[in-house]
C-alpha cells in the first residue's frame, strides 16, 4: 500500500538573479514521519522550507500539501501547519502566556490549549515570567509551543536546536521525537548536523547546492556505513601479496592489508592462512564509516561544516 504523503514537491525550483537556490526538488514526506531535511548552511533548505510555507512564490515547480495544490487553497492548508522558521518571535516583556495568547487569538483557538502547548513544551511552570529572562533553549521551547498552538497536523521546524548548549538539545530532540506518536503530527526538521538528524528523523533527505542528493529512511543511509576490516602484520607488503595469491582480493594501506566489510568466518579463515604462513599478527580491527563521513562525502565542495 503506497503512504501517504503530507508533503509533495515536485520539481521545485527557486532563482534569484539567475542562481538556483532550490533546483528541481522533489520531496516526499510520508504521513506521521519525522523527516530530517539535512544539508550545509546555504544548501538551500531555508529556501525550500519559506516554499513549502508560501512565504516565497517559486520561480517553477509546485508544492502539494494534505493532497492539495498549495497555490490554489493555501490558507486553507496553513491553518493546519505549524511552523518555526529561524529565530522565534517573541515580545521579552510579556510572559510566555501573554505571548501565546496573541498567536492563540489570531488563530482563533480555545484558551484551554495556552496550558495544553505549554505543558508539550514543558513550560508550565514558567508561565508567567517575562519572556526576557528565558534562557536560549526555553525561547526556543516557546517558538516551539507557538508553533503548536494551532494543534497543526504538520509542523516545519528549521534548525530547532541551531546555538543551543547539549541539554538544550538533548530537550528539543526529545519533544520533536514524541510529536508523531502521541500527537499523530508530521515533523519536517531542517539541521546541518547529521548526528542531530540520526538520533530523531524516521526519513532523511539531504540537499546541497539547491540540489535533493538523497531521499529515503534513516536505515537506508545508515547502510551505506560500510565497514573496513584492517589486518596489521611484521611484513605488511608480504603477507598482502600472498593474500592476493591466495585469492583474498584486499588492499595495502598504511602497512595495514584492508578488506571491505567480511564476516567473522572471513576474517578467522585469513588471519589463519597468515599464522599458517609464519606472518605475526599484531591487530584486527573493525573501521566502521561513520554516517557522518557519508554525509560529508555527499556533500563535499561545500565549506560550512
């Protein structure tokens, strides 16, 4: 059965003065999914997310959201999206109550949900303090809660956790992970860390230069983490050429014989042909490529990691 898709780009694009920003991306954001939209600053997802939201007209393409044409019923749409594009809006003198009830009165939605948002957020007890006094992560909690306050069926966040200490991210991360589940929300998240994206996002897609380079779930891109077996000998060179003789097709580098991922069979057959052979086998070690090698291999040409 195909899934269903809350968000449907299709070949979007965005210039300004002839330079492609957003070039030719197709999205697809599945229903109930937490979808990273991963790529180095200037890769163009601010673009694309202000596209999605109809802050900016594109320059050819469309966008499809709930199944409709965003050009066509766009305020429609926007009533059930909530969004949080770079920094929060807030007044520092008003409490975060008063704040949230500005954008509960322009949305037009009962009052009881000012506590409901709040308590998601984990603000409650800070109610109704000035929003001036709010650490980074608390403001963002805010911004997060403003987003909320709709009770939006999709909600857009670009880079929630951009300039917040560890356990203000370790915060974000967690409330962005249980919006699916308990609220049956589908998250759009922009980051430039991979980390970030790995230890939240269900659906990956990576952009770089305008363009969407991947698109697929979190175990896909965890796949291509290829291992590296490195076996390391007294006669590197040596004990090489007899492994190729022997039909075990691996590589010298830095007096290390490398093999591409094995088994542990293949590895226990090897290290036996060697001892075999009188070679002295000083190491076997597993390297694992790491997710964010990949990302950076992807990516590479850009300069802002």
């Amino acid at each position: 059965m195909e899934q269903q898709l809350v968000v449907k780009t299709t070949d979007l694009t965005k210039r300004f003065h002839g330079v492609h920003a957003v070039d030719n991306v197709n999205l697809q954001i599945p229903k109930g999914a937490i979808y990273g939209f991963l790529g180095p600053n200037g890769a163009g997802k601010t673009t694309a997310i202000k596209l999605i939201l109809g802050l900016i007209y594109e320059s050819s393409g469309s966008v499809t959201i709930f199944g409709k044409d965003l050009k066509r019923e766009k305020l429609s749409i926007l009533r059930k999206v909530g969004s949080l594009v770079e920094s929060p809006s807030y007044y520092g003198h008003l409490s975060a109550k008063e704040n949230l009830e500005i954008t509960r009165r322009i949305l037009d939605v009962p009052k009881s949900r000012i506590d409901e948002v709040l308590s998601i957020v984990r603000l409650e007890k800070e109610a109704s303090r000035p929003v001036k006094g709010f650490s980074l992560g608390m403001k963002q909690r805010l911004g997060i809660a403003s987003a909320l306050i709709g009770n939006p069926d999709l909600l857009i966040l670009d880079e929630p956790t951009n300039g917040l200490d560890p356990s203000g991210i370790i915060e974000i991360r967690e409330l962005i992970k249980q919006l699916p589940e308990q609220y049956g929300m589908t998250v759009l998240v922009s980051s430039h860390l991979l980390a970030e994206i790995d230890q939240m996002a269900t659906q990956v897609g990576i952009i770089t230069k305008g363009k969407l380079i991947f698109q697929d779930s979190i175990d896909v891109l965890r796949k291509k983490a290829v291992s590296k077996i490195l076996i390391k000998t007294n006669k590197a060179e040596k004990a090489w050429r007899f492994l190729l003789s022997a039909g075990w097709k691996g590589t010298l580098s830095d007096n290390n014989i490398v093999f591409p991922g094995m088994s542990d069979k293949k590895v226990a057959d090897v290290v036996k042909s060697l001892i075999h052979q009188q070679f002295e086998i000083y190491r076997v070690e597993e390297e694992k490529m790491s997710l964010e090698n990949i990302f950076l291999e992807m990516t590479k040409g850009e300069q802002t990691l």
